[in-house]
C-alpha cells in the first residue's frame, strides 16, 4: 500500500493512520492528544493534514492525521499553507485557554503566534483538554477522573469535584499530560495527587520507593497475582527477570 506524503511514496502497513505513517518515516505532525498507549481521541485537531483522493481528482480534504487511515494512492500534504494557518488558529485559542503552558507557547511560536488574539481566559491552568490523563485514568482501570464543564468552562475533575476515592495514585495522568497541567508531588515513600496522600510501598529488593500501594493493590486485583509481584520496582523487576533469563541459557 502506497501513500504519497508530500510528494515522497511511503509504504504503509496494515491499520496504519496517516500520522503513524508519517512519524515512522520521519516527518513531523505536531500533536497534543495523541499518546502512543492511548485509544486516539481527535480532539485537538492539531494534526490536520489535507488529503486528495487517490488519482488527485476534486479539492484537497483537511483531516485529522490520528484518526485518518492510511490507503493505496493517497496524496496528503501536511504542511501547506492552509494547514499552516488552520493550525495557527488552533494555537492561537488554546493560547487564550493556558497562556501560562510552555508547551502552547512554544507550539504557537513555531506558527507565528506570539500573542493570542481571543480573550485570555479568567484564572487560566495549563489543561488543554486534550483527553488524555482521563483516557490514562480509564486504561489503568481507576475511572477516577472525567471532563466537567463546557466551552471554556470545560475541565478534568474528579465526580463532583471532590471524590479522589477511585485513584490509586498510579500517575498516569500526570505523566502522559502533553503541558504538565496536573500536580503531582513525590517526597519519599508519599506521593500527593488530586489532593490526596498516598503511602508507596517500598521495593522489597532495593529498598527504593516505588507503586503507591493503593496501586500495587489495585494491580494485584485485576491481574490475579500474588500481592508480592509487584512490591518490586521496575528496575529490579527487570534486573530479576533478567538473571532469570541468563539461568535458563546455563550463562
Ligand atoms: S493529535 Fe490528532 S486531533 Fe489531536
């Protein structure tokens, strides 16, 4: 299967989208709610590329990359002038949503938006919602947080603002939020998040913090494994199973 991305033959696997493609052959489609361990979303319609049918009959669609599936004879351009400028809009309203996101900022420099030319929005954070520490949160299984609110008064917050009862503290959502827009905070064996404390536990073999234990529970009750599995970080983790392998080899 060959698609013609600005004007160079790639060949496309099997359920590859047109982003996938892209990034594998090494041209840029900037992002911000696709994750590579996430359900695509297309919701931040940055990734718009213009796509001809194949034989280049009738004007050039604008569609989102993430979600755009690759096919046999396809011509996309991805960064032409319209999509230059559909783009520069995008950035220049999340602009106006989180002024204060390096992220956004950086992003809109690269369009040629220094300023936003919309109203910055009262009390600003860096939350896009772009989706993707509630699409983490639901991956994991917590289902602890969702989106609230509508327009600009549309956020990610827990049921009713106040109930962090469902996270287990693993991080996902912090840790795959494209602009930091989510506090967490690890100080030795406690971790804070979502205005809750949470006790790690300690790595049975090195001694270091590592899951929460609110996660390593909750780990244990999906999988069906012993408790014990996963009172060991992932470095010893993979430092164990790999002197396993070794034994097996006789090295
Ligand atoms: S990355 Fe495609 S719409 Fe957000």
């Amino acid at each position: 299967m060959i698609v013609v991305i600005n004007g160079r033959d790639l060949h496309a696997r099997p359920g590859d989208s047109l982003l996938d493609l892209a990034r594998r052959t090494g041209i840029d489609i900037p992002t911000l709610c696709h994750h590579e361990g996430l359900e695509e979303w297309g919701g931040c319609r940055l990734c718009l590329v213009e796509v001809a049918r194949p034989g280049g009959h009738g004007a050039a669609r604008v569609v989102p990359a993430c979600l755009f599936p690759a096919r046999d004879g396809l011509r996309v351009d991805t960064d032409t002038p319209r999509i230059h400028r559909l783009r520069a809009g995008v950035l220049d309203l999340l602009l106006a949503r989180c002024p204060q996101s390096d992220t956004i900022q950086e992003l809109a420099l690269q369009y040629g938006v220094r300023r936003t030319s919309f109203v910055e929005r009262k009390n600003p954070d860096k939350c896009i919602l772009c989706n993707v520490c509630v699409r983490a949160c639901t991956a994991v299984g917590a289902n602890a947080i969702g989106t609230a609110g509508r327009g600009v008064l549309g956020e990610i917050a827990l049921p009713f603002h106040d109930d962090p009862a469902a996270c287990v503290g693993c991080g996902a959502c912090a840790l795959s939020c494209p602009t930091g827009a989510i506090d967490m905070v690890d100080t030795g064996f406690k971790r804070r998040i979502w205005q809750r404390d949470f006790e790690r536990v300690r790595c049975s073999a090195c001694g270091r913090p590592t899951l929460t234990q609110a996660h390593a529970a909750h780990l244990a009750t999906r999988s069906g494994l012993p408790a014990e599995s996963f009172q060991v970080c992932d470095r010893c983790h993979r430092e164990q199973a790999g002197a396993r392998f070794l034994d097996l080899l006789g090295k």
